[in-house]
C-alpha cells in the first residue's frame, strides 16, 4: 500500500539554519577584534602595544646578557632614508637603554609616515618594553631634512632564560596621502 | 506542526518544452542535470587554464605566455576548479539523488533551488571576463592573499563580488539541501538508515553555511581595504596582513572538507554494491564522517606553519591535524572491510571507487607528512603540496564525481553507457593522473616552489614528465564528454530498473524505473 505523501512546514527547519548562514557572517567580523584580543592576551604574532610604558625599578641582571638587534625597513617606494645608529647592542636585563633611529626626507615634500614594530621572536614582545618610541604616534619629515628619534627600552629580567637575542624591527609606510 | 498534503491530482506532467524549460525548472532533476553540464563545461574551462600551465611549465625559461598570465591561469585555474566543477558537480548530485534517496517528491525549496544554480553561470562568465580587463585577471592564487591580492588591476572588485555570488549560490544550496533532508524524508526513513550520500551530504551543508559567510566577510574586508580606506589587513594602518591568512583558512580547511565529504558518500555507496555486500560499519562512518566535519575548524593554521607562530601554537595544531587521520582511516578501513570477501565485480563505477580509496589514502598520507611542522616548513609552497591537493582533489575528488556519474548516469538516462570506453577512460586518466602528479612529489622535496612560471635546470626532466601526464589527462576526459553526451541523447542498451545486479538491496534510487521519471515519490515509498 501507498501513502501520500504529507509534508511538515519547512519553515520551521529553514529559519534557524538562515540565522545560523547570517550570523556566521557576523562572526566573520567579529574574529577580527577577537583575534587583537587573542593576540594581545597571550603576546603572539609579535604585535606590539603602542602606548608608552612608565618606566619602572627592575632589578638589573648583571649576570645575563640578551643581545638586541635593530632592524629598519621603509615599505613600497617611500623615499625615506631610515638607519639606527647601532644595529646591535648588548643588554643587561632590567637596565634601561636609549638608541637613535633617523630619518631623512629625500624627497622635496613633506612626508608623513607611521612606523609600525614588530618583535622576533613574537613570546619576547611582552618582555621588551618601550617608555619612549617614534613609533606612538605618526612622523612628519621636512623635505630634504633628517630628523633623529631616540627609542628608549628595557628588557623585562622575567624574560625566559632560552631567549638570548631578540630583534626589533620597525617598518616605515607612507601615509602622507591619507593625510590630505 | 502545520500538515499540508501535496496535491496529487495529475502527476504525469512532464517538463514543458524548448528551452524556457531551463530557465524556469523547479523540477530537482532539472536542476540536478543543469548543475551537472554546468560543472563539466567548468571542469573543460579549467582543464584548458591547466593545460597552459603545464605547457608552460614543459621546458624550463619563458616559452608561452607572460608571468602575469602564467599566475591569472593558476588563480583562475583553481578557483574554476574549486567553485565551479567540484562543488557544482556535488550539488547536481545532491539534487539528483537526495530526494530520491530519502523517497521524497523533491527538494524542499524549489524556487530557491531554482535562483541557486542560475546565479553560477553569471559569476562563471564575469570570473573568465576578468581576463579581458586592465591589468588581467587576478594573479595572487586563489587564497587572495593581501597585500599582494590588493595589487590586482580593474578586475579586482570583479573576482570579489564573483566570490560573493558563488558563496550565496553555495549558501542557498546548502539551506535546501538540510531543510530537505532534515524535512522531506519518507516515513520510516530515519536518520539512522539514511544512506551515507545523504549522510555525507548533510554534515557538509552545515559545514557550507558555517564557511562561507566567513568567506564572503573575509573577501569584503579585503575590498573595503582597497577601496574604502579600511586598514583590516594594512599594516600601516594597524591591520595586519596575517589577519587574512587566519580568517581564510578558517574557511579554507573546512572547505577541503567540503571538497572531500560527498565523495566519501559516493563511494560508500557504490562499493557495497559490486562488493554485494552491505556497507561495512555503517555507525561508525555517520560519526567518523561527523567528527571529521567537527575537527575541520580546530586545525586551520597548519596551512601557515610558517608565518611565526610559537612553539606552542605549532605543536598544537601539529596534533590536532594528525588527529583527522584517525577518523579518515576508520573510513578507508571500513571501505576495505566491505570489499573483503565481496563477490566483486569491477564495471566502471567501481573501478573508479577503487582507485579513489587508493590514491586518495596517497593523498592522505603526504597530508600527515605536512601536519608535522617541522617537517612541513621545508615542504611549504613547494611543489610537493601541489601534488598532495591534486591526489586528494583529483584522484579524490574528482575520481568520485566521475565514478557516481558512471554509477547513476543509467538511472538518469535510462540507457547502459558503453562499458568497454568507460575503461579505456579509466585506464588512460588513472595512468596519466600518476604521470601528471607523482613526480611532483620529487620537485618539492627538491625544492621547487609553487606557483612559478620558469624553474631551475635540474627540475627540467620532473616537470616534462608532468606536463606529458597533464595532457594525456586532459584529453582523456573528451571520452567522458563523448560517454555522457551519447547517453543524454538515449543511446545505448536500455538499462534496466535495477541497473546493477543486486542494486535495489542498497538503495530507494534503484526501485525507480530507469529513466527516473519526472516526478518521483509523489506517494512515500514504504522502509523497513
Ligand atoms: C589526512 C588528511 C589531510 C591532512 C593531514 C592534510 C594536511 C595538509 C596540510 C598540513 C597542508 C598545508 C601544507 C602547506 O601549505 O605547507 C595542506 C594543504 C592542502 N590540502 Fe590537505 N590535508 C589532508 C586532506 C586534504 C583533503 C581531503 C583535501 C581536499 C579534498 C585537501 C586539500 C588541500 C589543499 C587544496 C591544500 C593547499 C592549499 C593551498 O595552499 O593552496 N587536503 N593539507
Ligand atoms: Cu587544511
């Protein structure tokens, strides 16, 4: 014997599964803010708070050394000419250092530009903390002119016994467009 | 719950006539058909962009085509693929077979089945004039990778909103196929006795309606970062590009996942029928294929070992990839279990299930040397991954689509395809498929990287060998174009309604007459 067959709505099955399809999209979004804070929490990906830190009374480790380098990059075709006066420096743990990065307008306009750092490797960030840096806020460059912009840092001493050498890296982009 | 009765007052209507038949079908196998041709024009348009890669690629230096071309044709070549064969082949399929698999009339949202298959060809023709435009067609891959993505010419927007389109096709796809299948079954047919082409099916629609938003979001970011002054992925602005790596592959995975899951089902079809046996741990497969599903979204990062994750963070997704080895090996052991003292027949259907157990578990097997990541920053963006993709997606993928075409195509068209072609297509792609991708396994272990248009001199004989095998492919599927054609015009034995020997012990599908009528179970079949 046949039966008919007899449909249930499906409206019921339906709506649920589009919300399900909507709100992923917004999840989508939301991973954004989620992955900053992931970030943020657990000192990945090398990314770099931007705010100074106040400068606090670690107790220097005479007895280690952490050697730190210094790298410059400029981004696309910014005609900046961007050095550190040292690319390396030995430190001791705890003990604060100021170096000189400079900057030189190579070109006949004003530039602006915002320096973005980045440290390897990315479980050291937290450790090296920074009081004073050009990369707070955004640069400006007279045109044909160098101008010097000291860091000032320390290494934190709870920095993890394996790590001996941590780079800083700081690249430069072009943001005199979006400033106009 | 509302109870509405279907009228069934004359259901002997056919089709109307002539083409608005087409563009109007509501009729899932209508659509099932147009999905089908659609993917097998695609799986011609992408094999050609193939060619031209492999024709490049034949000598070494620059003989063909320019480098922003060669990289056009690797983006368009695998995007066509992805999102233009495979996943369309799978939703014909789906659209076929589901209804008739679970005795019902049809899918559960017509109309929207309708809109879901014709927005494709839109987006496949404004994906291929992309070629035509200033500056050419994308050329950073089909991962889109910012920043380079975001340096594409005029047909930048375009490649975006034909990502947009293809992903609210595949969207309205997947939401019919779970309401249909969550919705239309026949009495009597519960989850637990649903065949696994359904089974598979279901949990890559969840998958599809998890994803691809995420997808569709990912790529708006990258447009409103070109175009809108966003800084989502620019450094300068405080983005950052890895950001965009994270939000695709958490796409990216689950979607291999949903390349690979209806084959699965496919297979775990058709080997119990020439094995005629029942399928070997039919519980086992519904969760294996489940957690699968599950654990595609918690290893996404093993596609970016190499961008500077910490120690932790590469272990961790070391072992949580070699983890969806387990369930996919319970898979293959079961498909064996099943052909274990089978009294086997080896028609084509089930040739090419076998050689897909085979060469996909190849496949399977380069993916767990690449889930160890130490192992894998040596193999990243070689070419050893190329050949990985290519015998999960083409002797997977692929080979399973080819076998269900073969398996169904008698209950479609009610005629026995010509059985002696059909091996020679299977011996002539089964052989070439090896030539064409095994030594590519050797160029990446030697170092070649991906997605290059000219290569150093000691890679020179691999890559001929490659290239031989490329073509001999290609123009091996002209049979099936010839196999298929000539049975869509009725020619050919008449099939009867079991088809194959035993059929009807493993499926609703087979108790049809053969051609399927128009309308199937208007009345519920009867399940034990
Ligand atoms: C045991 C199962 C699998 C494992 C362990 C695995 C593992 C991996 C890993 C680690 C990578 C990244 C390699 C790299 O870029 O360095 C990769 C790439 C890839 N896999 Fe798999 N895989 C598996 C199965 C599959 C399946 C079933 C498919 C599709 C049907 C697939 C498709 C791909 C694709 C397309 C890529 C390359 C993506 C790209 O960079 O363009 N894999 N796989
Ligand atoms: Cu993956």
């Amino acid at each position: 014997m046949k039966e008919r067959f007899e449909r249930r709505s499906n409206s019921k099955v339906l709506w649920p599964v589009v919300l399900v399809s909507i709100a992923m999209f917004g999840i989508g979004f939301a991973l954004v803010p989620l992955y900053d804070v992931f970030c943020e929490l657990t000192g990945l990906n090398g990314k770099v708070k931007s705010e100074a830190q106040a400068e606090a009374g670690f107790r220097v480790d005479q007895a280690r050394w952490v050697t730190v380098e210094f790298v410059t990059t400029v981004n696309g075709e910014m005609p900046l000419g961007f050095r550190v006066e040292t690319t390396k420096l030995k430190v001791h743990p705890g003990e604060y250092q100021t170096v000189k990065f400079f900057g030189t307008n190579q070109s006949d306009r004003t530039l602006v530009g915002r320096a973005i750092p980045s440290i390897a490797p990315g479980w050291a960030t937290q450790f090296l903390k920074k009081t004073e840096c050009f990369c707070f806020s955004e640069q400006t460059f007279e045109p044909q002119k160098e101008r010097e912009m000291p860091v000032r840092f320390v290494i934190d001493p709870a920095l993890p016994e394996s790590v001996a050498d941590v780079t800083l890296s700081y690249t430069f982009f072009d943001i005199t467009e979006k400033q106009q | 719950m509302s109870v509405t009765a279907i009228h069934d007052d004359h259901h002997d209507h056919g089709p109307t006539k002539g083409f608005m038949r087409w563009v109007t079908t509501t009729n899932h196998k209508d659509i099932g058909t147009l999905y089908l041709v659609f993917s097998l024009a695609m799986f011609m348009v992408g094999g050609a962009m193939a060619l031209v890669i492999r024709a490049e690629l034949f000598e070494p230096g620059m003989q063909f085509v320019d480098p922003l071309f060669f990289n056009s044709m690797t983006t368009l070549h695998a995007l066509i693929m992805v999102f233009g064969a495979v996943m369309p082949a799978f939703a014909g399929l789906a659209n076929w077979m589901i209804p008739m698999m679970i005795g019902s009339p049809d899918m559960a949202l017509p109309r929207l089945n309708n809109w879901s298959f014709w927005l494709l060809p839109f987006a496949a023709v404004m994906l291929v004039s992309t070629l035509f435009m200033d500056g050419g067609a994308a050329a950073a891959g089909w991962t889109l990778y910012p920043p380079l993505s975001l340096q594409a010419g005029a047909s930048f927007p375009f490649t975006i909103f034909t990502i947009h389109i293809l992903g609210i096709s595949s969207i309205m796809a997947a939401i019919n196929i779970i309401v249909t299948i969550l919705n239309m079954r026949a009495p009597g047919m519960t989850l637990m006795k649903m065949p696994l082409f359904v089974w598979t099916w279901l949990i890559t629609a969840f998958l599809l309606i998890a994803i691809m938003p995420v997808f569709a979001g990912a790529v708006t970011m990258l447009l409103t970062d070109k175009f809108f002054g966003t800084s989502f992925f620019n450094a300068a602005g405080g983005g950052d590009p890895v950001l965009y790596q994270h939000l695709f592959w958490f796409f990216g995975h689950p979607e291999v996942y949903v390349l690979i899951l209806p084959s699965f089902g496919i297979v775990s079809q058709i080997i119990p029928t020439f094995a005629r046996k029942p399928l070997f741990g039919y519980s086992s497969m519904v969760y294996a294929t489940a957690s699968i599903g599950f654990l595609s979204f918690v290893v996404w990062a093993h596609h970016q070992y190499t961008v500077g994750m910490p120690v932790e963070g590469e272990l961790y997704f070391t072992y949580a990839t070699m983890l969806i080895a387990v369930p996919t090996g319970v898979k293959v052991f079961n498909w064996m279990s099943t052909m274990w003292q089978g009294a086997m027949t080896f028609e084509a259907p089930m040739l090419w299930a076998i050689a897909f157990v085979v060469l996909f578990t190849m496949g399977g097997f380069t993916g767990l040397m690449m889930a160890i990541s130490p192992a894998d920053l040596q193999y990243h963006d070689t070419y050893f991954i190329v050949a990985h993709f290519h015998y999960v997606l083409v002797s997977g993928a692929v080979f399973a689509i080819i076998a269900a075409v073969y398996y169904w195509l008698p209950k479609w068209t009610g005629v026995m395809y010509d059985e002696r072609l059909a091996n020679l297509h299977f011996w002539l792609t089964t052989i070439s498929v090896n030539v064409c991708f095994f030594p590519q396994h050797f160029l990446g272990l030697a170092g070649m990287p991906r997605r290059i248009p000219d290569y150093a001199l000691q890679f020179a004989e691999f890559n001929a060998w490659s290239s031989v095998g490329a073509f001999v492919f290609g123009f091996s599927q002209l049979i099936l174009c010839y196999i298929v054609v000539k049975s869509m015009r009725g020619e050919g034995e008449k099939a009867t309604d079991e088809v194959w020997e035993g059929a009807s012990e493993h499926g609703l599908e087979w108790q049809l007459p053969s051609p399927a009528p128009y309308h199937t179970w208007e009345h519920s079949p009867h399940i034990h």
